[in-house]
C-alpha cells in the first residue's frame, strides 16, 4: 500500500517533500488537481466534490492513507468527507482507509498543545499578546479555522489572516521571483498596517506559499518565526502511525506523481524547490 498525498495544484510537493524524507522507504502517490486549481476562490460545495474525487482516485491507486496538502480541502472538505462519506466508503473498500489535514498539526505547532486541548475560560486580562499572521487563500480565510481553533486553545494568542488570492495562481505558472517578491512583500505590508505592528509570528496558510518561504522570511523583519506545515504534518504522521499500525506505507521507495491538468514537466521553480527535474503522469 501507499500515502496519498493530494493538492490542488504544485503547492502539496512542499508537504510530500517532507514526507518523502521522513519516511524514505514508504511509497508515495501525489496528485495534483492542476485543471481545477485553484481552489481558494470556489465555492464551498465544489471544494467538497473536488476533493472527494481526488481522494477516491488515490485510493483506486492502492493508497490507504491520504494527506491533504491543502489549506484549502483541510479547512473547507475535511470534516465533511470524515464524517459522511468515508464510513460508508470504507464498508465498501472492505479495508482501512482515511484522509487526514494539515490544519490540525500546524494549529498543534502553532500553539504548542494537542489538537483535544480546550482553554478554560477565564476573565483574567491577557497581560501580553502573541500577534501571529496567517498567509492565506481567501477560501481559508473565510472558513476563520485559524482564529475559531486557536482561540479555543490559546487565549493570549491574536490571529490576523491575511487573504492572498493571487499568490498560489502565481507559484503554480511559475512566476518570476522578483515579481513574487513584490506580490509577498504587498501582503507583508497590507497585514502588517492592519495589525499596528509586525507580527510576532507566521503561517504560511497554503502549501504553495512554502515554496516562496525565503521571500516570506524577506519581506517579514528578520527572526520571525514561521511555523513550517510541512515539517508540523510529518511529525504528526510519525505519530499517527505509531496509533495506527494497520496502516501499512510499502516498502518500495515507490514515487509516482500524477495530474488532471498537463502531464510532462514542471516549472523551472517548482523542479528549483524539489531539487530535481518532476515529470507528471496523466491522471
């Protein structure tokens, strides 16, 4: 068997990266929904379907475990397909199978508790707040996932999401730099004027944004955090699989990488970040 990893687009190779490397003999199919991205500016229900659809592709490829690589299917479909649609599924498949996110383990890092922490109320005044920025597709920042699920957690933790929605378009045709740049450093500034002050600390709310992540380190005052989802979602799978031994990840070093848009090479930045050439099979 083997680890789905999904996304709408390129943006998930950041997170299968990561995965790649922390379990280096698991196999590992990626698909890319290229024909439909981005998600970040469609309605909910379509995100829904879109998402749905590539789960069951990769479970017809011999996946037991999907990732979703995407803010956006984590916050908007997640707990939809989890709750109505994989029971049944799995009675179907006659086997385990389940989707997890990258939302719960980057609220994990970002506040330093596990997912089933809840804060106890208090009318204690917060003497000092931690003002952390959320880089985001508009879709994201709608749901608020951020500010409802660290609220819940950390009341001396502020969050501000900052919607970018031309920013994942740009990194997937594989925009110049210097105009990537200039788009980050917009959104740096436009979050930055709203809050009153730079942020204390940053997430990069769409896996895309992480392929950008030196320009984000750039245009933010020097030694401000970012809290990386890739690296926060490969510590969670280690752990998962240490609750979840039915999980079986393969032996093969398998690596397989499809799409619904144009089979054949990535860009240049991408193949740049992946640190060698990609071909893309048709899905």
């Amino acid at each position: 068997m083997a680890i789905g990893v999904f996304d709408s687009g390129v943006g998930g190779l950041s997170v299968h990266h990561k995965l790649v490397e922390r379990f280096p003999t698991a196999d590992f199919v990626y698909l890319a929904d290229q024909a439909n991205t981005p998600y970040g500016g469609r309605p909910g229900e379509e995100i829904v379907a879109l998402t749905k659809a590539g789960c069951e592709r990769l479970f017809a490829e011999g996946c037991d475990l999907v990732v979703l690589a995407c803010n956006t299917a984590s916050g908007i479909a997640l707990r939809r397909l989890q709750q109505t649609w994989l029971p049944g599924y799995r009675r179907e498949l006659g086997r385990p199978v389940n989707v997890l996110g990258i939302i719960v383990p980057t609220i994990e890092a970002a506040t330093g508790l596990p997912w089933e922490h809840e804060a106890e109320r208090r009318g204690d005044k917060v003497e000092k707040l931690d003002i952390l920025a959320v880089f985001s597709t508009p879709a994201t920042t709608a749901s608020r996932v951020y500010e409802i699920e660290i609220d819940k957690r950390r009341q001396d933790v502020a969050v501000f999401s900052q919607p970018c929605p031309d920013l994942a378009p740009m990194i997937e045709q594989g925009t110049p730099r210097e105009e990537l740049a200039a788009a980050i450093a917009g959104h740096v500034k436009a979050i930055t004027s709203r809050i009153g002050r730079a942020p204390d600390r940053a997430i990069l709310g769409c896996t895309h944004y992480e392929i950008t992540a030196d320009l984000f380190r750039a245009a933010l005052p020097a030694g401000t955090p970012l809290i990386h989802q890739p690296q926060a979602t490969a510590d969670a799978l280690v752990r998962y699989f240490e609750r979840h031994p039915e999980f079986k990840t393969g032996t093969g070093s398998v690596r397989r990488f499809l799409t619904t848009g144009r089979p054949g090479a990535q860009s240049s930045l991408v193949e740049a970040f992946w640190g060698a050439p990609l071909s893309f099979e048709r899905a």
